[in-house]
C-alpha cells in the first residue's frame, strides 16, 4: 500500500520499483528540502532503501558519469535493484557500519581535524618571520606533520610513540610458587633458549629450584632476568636421534642475557602477528624517549603555531582546541592571516560541530578502537556536515545512537539547520523525539526481514500515528508498549565485583562496586566515562586477572573467583569480507556441512564436509573464491564488488550444487532465514539450540549466509549476543557478559527481544553489564552505576548508584530524566 497522496507540490525524489535486499518493489514519493525520517522495525528495509538504494544509486550515477572504466563493470545485477529514481541529487552518506577500527586511526582522522591542522602548520610557518633564517621551512608538506609518514614520524619509534619491552613482572607472575612450578609461564616453556643453563646458574648461588621464586637469593634472581653480566655458564644439551635411538650430548659455555633481554629479542624478530601475540603477553610498552611518546619528528615537536606545537594541539580535547582555533589570529603575520582566511573559518565551524554534537570532551588523538559506538558515529557526521553547503541530500544512519536524552537538543539543531539551507535531509532513525523533529515520515515494514521490505505509510509526520498498521506511529502517539521484565533480582544482597583503583582516560575512581547475576547498567552524560569503565576497567582487566596477568587500567580486582569468563558484546563487524554471515560466525555451518557429506549423492562424488565450504578449495567456486562476488580494482577509485558470472552468485561448484540435503542444496540452505532454518534443521541438536541462541537475540529474519559486510554494527553485536548465551547455557561456568549501547539500531518494539535475551543469560547464573542511554532500559535494570557529573574533566566520577527507583530520586541528569520513566 502506497500512502503519497500528501506529498506537497514541488521537488520531490520518487523511487519506483526498489527491490534492494528485503525491499518488495516499494513505490515511494517524499519532498526535497525537508527532513524526511525512514522509519519501521529492526530489518523492515529503512536502511535498504535510504541507504542501500538511494545514497547507492547516486554514488554509480557520479561514478559512471566520470568514469568510462567503470562502467564495463557495472551489471544491471549489481546496482541497487530499482526501477526508477527520479529527483536524485548529490549524497553525502554516513552509516551504522563501524569502519576505521585501526589504532591509528583517531578521531583527528576521522572527523577530518589532522587535515585542517596539518595544512595550517605547513603553511603558516612558511609564511612567518623564521622562514627568512630557515628557507626549509618553504618546503614543509602536511605530511611532516603527520606521525605515520616517513617524514612526519619519530625515526626512534617508527611514529608509534612507545618501544615494547619485556616486564620482569609479566615474566615472574607468581612469585609464591617454584620457579618450574607456576613462578612464570616463560619457565614452563622447555624450549626457552636458556632454560636448560638455570640448574648449573642455581647450583652456582645455592639456590633450591624446589622454593617458591620469592624465598631464593637475590643474585640468582637478578640473573635469570637480566643477565650474568658476560660470565658464562657451562651446561649441557642433550638431544636424542629418533631413527637410531641414540643420543648426543653437547656442552655449551656461555654468558646468559636473561629472559627479559631474551623475551624482547623474540617478541622483536617475530615475523607474524600470531607469533608476536605468544610473547606480547610479556611485554609492557613505555613511551618511547626520543619523541616524549608524541610519535612525531623533529619538526611537528620544535615548531609552534598559537604558542603550541603540533603534538600539544592535537593532545588538547576538541573544547580547549576551539579556545586555541579562536586565539590564533592575534598570533599571525599578514601574510599568514591572507592564508589562514582560507582555512580557518572551516576548520573553526567544524569544531565548534564536534562540540555541539558532544564530542568535545575527547582529545584529538582519541584512537577509533578506544570510542564507543555513538562516538565514532558523530565523529563521522562532522567529516560531512557542512552548513554552507545546499541542495544536498544529506543520509543519516540513526545519528542519535549513544546520544544522553539531556544531549540531542544541538544535533535536533543541526537537522533543522540543515533543512533551513536548502538541504535535504534522509533520517534512519528509531528514536520517537527525532522522528517527532521530521517533516515527513517513510514507514517500511510490517515486520522484519521477509516479514517486511512493503511501504506502510508515506506521510506527513504529524499523520503517522494515524495508521493503526504502523508500529512506529503507535510509539509516536504514546501507545507502544515499553520494556517489561518478568523478574528482577535483588542487587541489595547480592555477592559484588570490586575494581580497586581505576584509572582510565577521565575515569578516577578508588573502588566501584558490581553485583553478581544481575543486570547492571551503567548511564551518564556522553563522554561521562561509561564506555572506558566498561572496556577498558571491567572487560580488558577481567580478562587480564582471568588470564593471571595484571590488569593495566586498575589496580586490581575482588571477587573476580567467582567467574569463569569475560565477553565483551561489541558492534565491530563479524568479518572484514563477503565471506564472513551469521552461519559461519554461530559455527552453525559446520554443522550444515556435515549434513550434506553424509548425504548418499555426496558419499556417492566422494564429496567430504570441506567440499561444502566456501573458504577453502575443493567445492567453491575458484573464479571468485568462494566469495560469490569479485573485487574490482579501479586504480583511483574505491575497489567494488560485482556478482561472480561464472558461479551467478552462488558460490559452489555445479557438483557441489547437486547435492541437495532435504530437497535443497547447500546455497539454498545459506539462503534462508534464521526463523526459517529453524524449522527447517530440526536435527541435531546442537544445531536447533544455536538457530534459538539468534533468534533470542532478536535477529531471526538475517539469512544464514547473509553477507557480515552488510550487518550494522547493531545487529553484529546481537550476532555476537547469541554467541554469548550460547556461552553462558553450555556449562562452562558463570561468565560476565558486557555491552556497550546494546539498543542502537533496535527499534522500541524489538527491545524487549533484547532485555529478554538478557534475562535467559541471568538465568545461567551470569551477569551482564551495559553501558546504556536508553532510559526505559536502564529503568528495568536491577542496578544502575550513574557516571559524571559531566563530560570529559568534569566526569569519571559515579553520581550515583543504586536501583532505577533510588538513582530517579536522586541527583544528576540521569536522575532527572529517569523519573519520567521510573513510576514514583
């Protein structure tokens, strides 16, 4: 059903016939030059047809428009399946898809600030008073100023702003225990290179092997570590012939250099990342002393701009850089302020965006992987909101995702300032007071998956709650119904996890307390210091104290011996590839291969369960490896995929193919949806119990061999949900299970599927812990840490902590928020 009959006169965009992924041949017609809201239930199609079709198809017409190269390799097949879309403009596009994971990039990156700042100090300087006694500086580029070019880096530390080195702590773990007895696993290694010399090395100092590490003399301790200063230790090595049976005896005499010289040679000479990870669990990193940590050379460190040098800009939090941006004129030269007008007005606009949008807490140097999921997603929404530019269609993948309520009155302000220019303005979004801003809504659904992809409502936005087949316009009304749980359990009396002495990013705190098998959520203001908490205290150090290390945020941990394991639910992609979906991710594959090779037809071709696999050779299709798509190198353009012609998509091989397991083979099977598998893999048993593990996870209409490409970083983390009930129902112990932001992407009717997902692993005895915004969630947890007062310097503290009832009758934002949502 097509609901346009109220679209105003004037520019409008019409689509017709989209057929994207879920998308049913909707027809749809919506005005230019407004804010128009796509909205529906989680995997209705909203991002399929704002995203996917619209923003896709606008990016093939630019590039065929330039590019003759391009278009040899552009299918009918392998553009958005749309008929038709007439009012298309130039997109500017940023999505849910959590890209730019790498340590080196950071939010300087991302939101485009190095560009500004690496620009304004290669050319100011030039332009100054020291270029008369220093020509070079005539010669300077962007890239002195950048730490991983070859000119812009540390020569000591290659740009990286630390050196790695073995810790005598990290090696001596135990010191409680005998040396070969548990003191370290460096001397579990038998194989270690000086191992065999430590009994003569013992003999030499009286030292007794069989006492714990701590009780033996200083001096043989001092040389097992460092070293026998040059002195050489004679020992013999024995190594026996396998086909004659006889052995050989070899005496060696020479000066040790200790396990921590020795960790660190290894560690240096590895030449792949598996063999670095044996011995990084060894090392500690430290700054490095040329550079004073920075990473930067010699010029980005001497030269300064506004009384700072480059590395001191860019440690500044984006705040103190706008203080800095609006001083730098009184410091120019004529000459530099005829250049600096050119730069500085942009670069001024974009910060001042970043604070508006609550990012000015973090340092420009704030690394991508180290940013919760809002974060990164407002970062890139300043790399391409610009208010001086019109006739834009601007999309936006839910940019309210990690957003505190007290903190989306600036971005409901830049939507609508966007508008005011002349732009238009595309809003995937779930949150009702955003949609309430829109000026027109495009409705997808009724369900999820196959259950949805059909056009419910195209209206003004006013008119959605109208319809009584829209689920979005009974939130809009106030008629959805809210999160409800069953059961709660009491935080009160529960046993605690105390993390002592925390230190991370902004967070100080001397001990916070967690209750076990409980459903604990920490809130806070954007840059409160939730996420820190969450990864870097609780989730890196429980895994650290698991793995019997030291934890390096904290100081250390109480009752961490009630647990077994640690996961942390994140949304980064399952897969960097095509390959990488839902079946192969749940391990559920595995079980679908053996299925087929048991098969008569496949016994029959002598076909085995590799055959079935599209990761190794043997089955797949070796045109496209198995990917069903090939990449497509365009030299100056981003590399595509396009649908494999050989295999059409299909991945295997025709015998392969042949072989069916029930009447269908193996890409049919990849090809239904998980709520479908379901009922259709009954057997065995295992296999049920992971299609029910997804399902409770809320994702029950992804298809099993669906793309992890395409997943957004919501529904990878439910993926990675599902994988955790699987973790914590399969008798392994009582686990701590942590999620940062665990709703965004939900729409409010489908986040009861989550909370119930949550319940079933409280049920196994687990705990679970989010860092959460969404307050009819927080309302239900049975504990809430309430982080602040502020962001930034301003937070890091807990404002309160205690029960939804206690925390809305008490101080700070959150608890003026909650008590709209918490009954008195």
């Amino acid at each position: 059903m097509s609901h346009t009959d109220h679209v105003p006169g004037g520019d409008v965009i019409e689509i017709v016939g989209a057929r994207t992924h879920n998308l049913k041949g909707v027809n749809v017609t919506f005005p230019k030059n407004r804010i128009v809201a796509f909205t529906g239930v989680s995997g209705s199609g909203k991002t399929s047809l704002a995203i996917d079709t619209v923003h896709a198809e606008a990016q093939l017409r630019y590039l065929n428009g330039i590019s003759p190269f391009f278009r040899q390799f552009i299918s009918p097949k392998d553009r958005p399946q749309v008929d038709r879309i007439s009012g298309l403009g130039v997109t500017l596009a940023v999505d849910q898809r959590r890209l730019n994971r790498s340590p080196r990039s950071t939010l300087g990156s991302i939101s485009g600030l190095n560009d500004f700042l690496g620009l304004l100090f290669a050319r100011m300087p030039a332009l100054g008073p020291l270029a008369v006694e220093h020509p070079e500086l005539r010669n300077l580029t962007s890239a002195y100023f950048d730490r991983y070019s070859m000119e812009g880096r540390c020569k000591r530390c290659a740009g990286m702003g630390h050196t790695d080195s073995a810790e005598a702590d990290r090696i001596i773990t135990r010191p409680d225990l005998p040396l070969f007895g548990g003191a370290g696993e460096w001397f579990q290694r038998t194989n270690s290179g000086e191992h065999l010399a430590l009994p003569t090395l013992a003999a030499r100092h009286a030292a007794d092997l069989d006492r714990p590490w701590s009780e033996l003399p200083e001096a043989f301790r001092h040389a097992v570590l460092h070293g026998t200063d040059g002195e050489a230790v004679t020992f013999k090595i024995t190594s026996k012939h396998k086909k004659s049976g006889t052995e050989t005896v070899i005496e060696r005499s020479v000066p040790l250099v200790g396990a921590v010289r020795e960790v660190t040679r290894l560690y240096e000479a590895s030449g792949t990342d598996t063999a670095r990870e044996t011995y990084a669990r060894f090392m500690v990193r430290v700054p490095c002393p040329a550079c004073h940590g920075t990473g930067f050379g010699e010029t980005a460190r001497t030269l300064e701009l506004g009384g700072l040098t480059y590395p001191e800009v860019v440690k500044l939090p984006v705040e103190e850089l706008r203080t800095w941006v609006d001083g730098i004129d009184a410091t120019l030269t004529p000459m530099q302020r005829e250049v600096a007008v050119n730069v500085l007005p942009d670069f001024s606009r974009r910060v001042r965006l970043m604070v508006e949008l609550g990012l000015g807490h973090l340092q420009v140097t704030r690394t991508a992987p180290s940013l919760s999921g809002g974060e990164l997603q407002r970062a890139r929404v300043t790399a391409q909101l610009n208010m001086d530019l019109s006739g834009i269609i601007f999309v936006l993948d839910e940019p309210s995702a990690g957003l505190h309520p007290a903190d989306k009155h600036p971005l409901r302000e830049i939507l609508t300032d966007l508008r005011d220019a002349g732009n238009t303005v595309l809003l995937v979004e779930h949150d009702p007071e955003l949609i309430a801003l829109a000026d027109w809504v495009v409705d997808l659904g009724p369900g999820a998956g196959r259950q949805g992809g059909t056009l419910v409502a195209s209206v003004p936005t006013a008119e959605l709650s109208g319809h009584p087949e829209s689920v979005t316009g009974a939130y809009l009304a106030g008629r959805g119904p809210r999160v409800r749980r069953a059961k709660r359990f009491d935080a009160g009396a529960a046993a605690r996890l105390s993390l002592l002495g925390v230190d991370v990013h902004n967070v100080r705190l001397d001990r916070v307390d967690i209750p076990l098998n409980t459903l604990t959520c920490i809130t806070g203001v954007s840059g409160s210091g939730k996420s820190s908490l969450l990864h870097q205290a609780l989730g890196a150090g429980m895994d650290a104290v698991l793995r019997g290390e030291r934890p390096a945020a904290m100081a250390g941990v109480e009752g961490a011996g009630r647990l077994g394991w640690v996961t942390v639910v994140d949304q980064d992609p399952i897969g960097r590839t095509p390959r990488s979906n839902p079946a192969t991710y749940t391990k559920a594959f595995d079980t679908v291969r053996k299925l087929f090779a048991a098969t008569p037809r496949a016994k029959a071709l002598g076909l085995g369960p590799g055959a079935f696999s599209f990761n190794s050779p043997g089955g797949r299709c070796e045109t496209c490896t198995g990917y069903g798509r090939r990449q497509v190198d365009l030299h100056f353009m981003p590399d595509m995929w396009v649908e494999c012609d050989v295999c059409e998509g299909r991945r295997f091989t025709p015998e392969v193919l042949s072989v069916t397991y029930r009447g269908k083979a193996v890409d049919e099977i990849l090809a239904l949806t998980v709520d479908e598998a379901a009922e259709f893999l009954t057997e065995p048993a295992g296999l049920a119990t992971t299609l029910r593990a997804v399902q409770r996870a809320g994702l029950g209409y992804l298809q099993l061999g669906q793309s992890g490409t395409e997943l957004s970083g919501g529904e990878a983390q439910r993926l990675k949900l599902a994988n955790a009930i699987l973790l914590g129902t399969t008798g392994r112990g009582r686990g701590l299970v942590l999620l940062d932001e665990p709703v965004t992407g939900l729409h409010p009717s489908d986040v009861q599927k989550m909370v119930d997902a949550f319940d079933t692993l409280l049920a196994s005895g687990n705990s679970v812990v989010i860092a959460e915004h969404d307050l009819h969630v927080a309302a239900c947890a049975d504990w809430i840490i309430d982080m602040g007062p502020g962001a930034g310097d301003r937070g890091g503290r807990v404002v309160n902590q205690g029960t939804p009832a206690e925390i809305a009758a008490g101080p700070g934002v959150t608890g003026e928020y909650l008590r709209r949502v918490v009954p008195a």
